[in-house]
C-alpha cells in the first residue's frame, strides 16, 4: 500500500540509526530510485524520525547526531529536498543541543 510507504522510510531510517545497516539504505535508495517510494513519502518518513528523536535518544544517545549524518547523505543521494530542515522536525528543544555538524560517513 504505497500510502504507508512513508511508515517503511521511518522504520528503515531507525534501523540504520541504531545499527548502521549499510544494506537498508541501499534498499532506500533502490526503492526511490525505482519510483516505489516518492520525494514526498521520503520526506515523510525522515520528519516522523525527526519528531521521534526525544525517544529514539533514550536507545541510542546520538541518534541526533547519526540522523543529522542521515538527512546529509539523503540530500546527497537525491531523495531529500536540500530545503528539508532537522530543525522543523524536531522542535524547540530546551538543552539546544545539536548545534555543531557532526562527521559523517557513507
């Protein structure tokens, strides 16, 4: 059902947080590549981890800084929107942390 296409991106973009799952993100990148997932549900599915980070962080203590990595490397990659802000989607935040560009690698 491509309507919960969006659900698979999340999921998917979780698992390479807490486990850096090379293999799931070439199966993103084969997936919007193909047309099976859309910009639009690519979009979708990082804002949702994006609104999930507070939580995610509890498991994982960087998962900010891996999905800023993650957000990096989608806009490289093409399917993300160079205008798709980590800011919008994770709130005001009262600790401010997040501030400075982590390194990542691909």
């Amino acid at each position: 059902m491509p309507f919960f296409h969006h659900e698979v991106v999340k999921k998917s973009v979780v698992r390479i947080i807490k486990e850096k799952k090379e293999r799931v993100w070439k199966l993103l990148k084969m997936c919007f590549e193909s047309g099976l997932v859309t910009i639009y549900q690519m979009t979708k599915g990082f804002k949702r981890v994006g609104e999930s980070l507070e939580d995610l962080s509890l498991d994982v203590p960087d998962a900010a800084e891996k999905f800023s990595c993650c957000v990096e490397r989608a806009k490289v990659d093409g399917f993300l929107d160079e205008s798709f802000a980590i800011e919008e989607t994770q709130g005001k935040k009262e600790n401010g942390s997040s501030s400075s560009a982590p390194t990542c690698t691909s």
